[in-house]
C-alpha cells in the first residue's frame, strides 16, 4: 500500500483523522526534536519548546495548505517557537556545552576524538542563535538552502552567510 | 551560464562545500535522541483533545450565522410591508357606510309599512274593504313620491360626495369653501342630518373663519 504524503496526511488530520496525525508524528517526532535539542542543548527546555512547537502545528492545522511543503512549514512553526525562546532569555546567556547529548563514545574512539568532540560541542555551542538555527536545520531536517532560508525568514544569501560563518568558526575549532 | 552553477565552481565556493561537509560529519551525531514517552502522549493526547473541541464548537457556529440570517431576513420583511401612505381619493369608509345606511332605513320603512298595509287589509273584514282598497293606492301613491325623492336626494347626495371625492383625488386638496357650501346646503335640503353634521364639522375645520349661511348655522 503506498504511503500517503506528509500533505495528504496533514490535510486528513485537519478534516478530521486521528490516525493521519500519528501516522505524521511518527515520522517527524525524532528529526523535530534533534533539531531543537541542538538549538537549546538542555534537554529540559527542549522537552518543552518540543511540545510547544507541535501544540502550535496542531492549533494551525485548519490554516495548512497542500500546497505548502508540510516539512518546511513545520520547521517553520518550530523555529519561529525556539526564535521566542531566545528573546524572552537574557542575551549573555549561552548555551552549555556539556548539555548537548552526543553519543557515547565506543571503546575504538580515543580520548582525543572525545575531546574533539566536546571542543566542537562547545564550539556549537558559542555559535549566534541564528547561526546554529541553520547548521540545526542542515544537519537534521535535511531542507536545501533556499527552504532553510524560508524557514528562517530571510533570503538565500543571507541563510548561506550565516552558513558559511558558523562552518568557518568550527573548522577553526577543529584545526585546533 | 546560470549564475548559480558559476558560483559552485569558484574555488572559494568549492572549499566552503568542502568545510561543511568536514564540519557536519564531525558534529556529534544525536541519533539516540528521541522525545520521552511523556511528551510523545502528551502531544497525541493533546492533537486527539483539540479534534474533539473543534467537531463540539461546529454545529454551534453554523447556528449562530443561521439565526442571525434569519433575523435579518425578518427585519427586513417587515420594513418592507410597512405602507407610509394610504391611499389617495376614496371616501372614507364611515360616510360611504353612512349612507347607505340611511337608504336602507328608508327602504325597510316604507318596506314595514307596505307589509303593515298589506296585512291590515287582509285582516280587515269584507264591508270596510271598499275604503281601505280605495285608500291604498293613494298611500301607495305618495309613499312612492317620497322613495322617488329620497333615492333622488341620495344619490344627489351621493354624486355630490362622489364629485367632492373626485375632486379631491384629482387636485388632493380641500374643496372650496363655497363648493362646499353648496354640497352641505344639498345635504340639509335632503334631509340627510348625520352626514350633514358630520361635514359641517370637517368644513368648520377646515375654513373655522368662513360664514355660514343661516340654515347650516345651529
């Protein structure tokens, strides 16, 4: 049986059908809440700011439109809920490296691969919001740059400067 | 050459892809992160709750928007069958009433006294017949004179209302004081007194200041 779009199954949910809506959860619970968890890194607030974003989609269900990529407008709703977030917070708060859940290191990793890791964690983590907004988006929604810049509100070449700014910071992290 | 294709080949652009990728698969990757159980019921729950609030308030709405409709729809309906003005040159109803009223009076007394001479001749012995046959036609005689006159005073009376009435659906305005004179003096002369009384109110109304000629004065 062929699996139905994130459209039709949106579309369902908003005429009606419970099952369409698990049917979406489903496929999206994990990609929306990496993205989150990379943007804020305490697994707390992400739990929050995770379950405020899908409250705000539901809400927003009988304004969807087919013709709208459901997965553009869903990082959307979820950026614009974390953007709020972060002005509500004081400015010189940062974000905690060690609060960014990584992968154990298996027993082949060394100890400099974890402190690689940790260095670029915190390194992440020292990033403009809205420069880890797009390296979030790159790495888990799997968008090109044009939707990323549609996401996030601004145009192309905006989205790949702040692109280009962050990948230029992290090399310099990982040169170190 | 699409600008977009000439900007993958600068160099500068070919290290840039080349520094994202390095710097992408460096990232820790979150693969083990997922959303607690709680928070997975949490949103279903919450997605299941706000289906049913929505299919609760819709027949509510539908009704709202139908009952103001409705109202509306009234309102209008009985702006529209409201008639301001009444209509123009018609004799009000109570003169019209009036009479006529006055000619079947008339009628039914001389009718009554027909059937009572009738019935006092039929009653009456043989001997006594003789007179009363001969006085018969001479009552039915003038009984006829005064029907002839009264139908002729009527409908006089009535022509000159129909006139008056003509008159004022034509122009839509009170007749002239000496016009109107002349009707109530035809009136008086017809011996119809109600309807006289009647106009010569609406006449002192109209002209208080006028005079009166001396048999319309009381």
């Amino acid at each position: 049986m062929r699996e139905r779009s994130d459209e039709q199954l949106m579309k369902s949910y908003a005429d009606g059908d419970m099952a369409a809506f698990e049917h979406l959860y489903q496929r999206y619970r994990g990609p929306l809440y990496r993205y989150v968890l990379r943007l804020v890194g305490d697994a707390t607030a992400c739990n929050d700011l995770y379950q405020g974003s899908w409250e705000k989609i539901i809400r927003a269900r009988c304004q969807y439109k087919v013709t709208v990529p459901f997965k553009a407008w869903m990082y959307r709703i979820a950026h614009n809920h974390v953007m709020d977030h972060f002005r509500r917070l004081r400015p010189e708060s940062e974000l905690l490296p060690e609060s960014i859940e990584s992968s154990t290191p298996g027993p082949e990793e060394g100890v400099l691969a974890t402190s690689r890791k940790t260095a670029l964690a915190a390194a992440v983590a020292r990033l403009p919001p809205e420069q880890r907004d797009v390296l979030a988006l790159r790495l888990e929604s799997g968008l090109d740059l044009q939707t990323i810049a549609e996401v996030t509100g601004v145009n192309r070449e905006a989205a790949k400067s702040r692109l280009r700014y962050a990948v230029a910071k992290l090399k310099k992290t990982l040169k170190e | 050459m699409n600008p977009i294709d000439r900007k993958s080949d600068h160099p500068d652009e070919r290290d840039y892809e080349k520094d994202l990728e390095q710097v992408l698969s460096a990232m820790p990757a979150l693969e083990a992160a997922e959303p607690p159980e709680m928070v997975d019921q949490a949103v279903l729950n919450m997605a299941r709750r706000d289906l049913e609030l929505r299919s609760r308030r819709r027949p509510l709405r539908w009704l709202g928007a139908f009952a103001t409709a409705a109202v509306v729809v009234l309102s209008v309906s009985i702006v529209l069958q409201q008639d301001p003005n009444p209509p123009a040159g018609q004799l009000p109803p109570s003169e019209q009433d009036g009479i006529d009223l006055e000619k079947r009076k008339k009628q039914e007394a001389y009718g009554k006294t027909d059937t009572d001479i009738s019935k006092s001749s039929r009653q009456d012995n043989t001997p006594d017949q003789p007179v009363e046959t001969a006085a018969a036609p001479l009552q039915e005689e003038s009984v006829q004179a005064e029907k002839s006159v009264a139908r002729l005073s009527a409908s006089s009376a009535e022509d000159s209302y129909r006139d008056v009435a003509e008159d004022a659906a034509e122009v839509e305005d009170v007749p002239a004081p000496e016009e109107w004179i002349e009707r109530l003096l035809l009136l008086h002369q017809s011996g119809l007194y109600e309807k006289l009384e009647e106009d010569l109110a609406a006449f002192k109304q109209a002209y208080p200041d006028h005079p009166l000629p001396p048999q319309l004065q009381d």
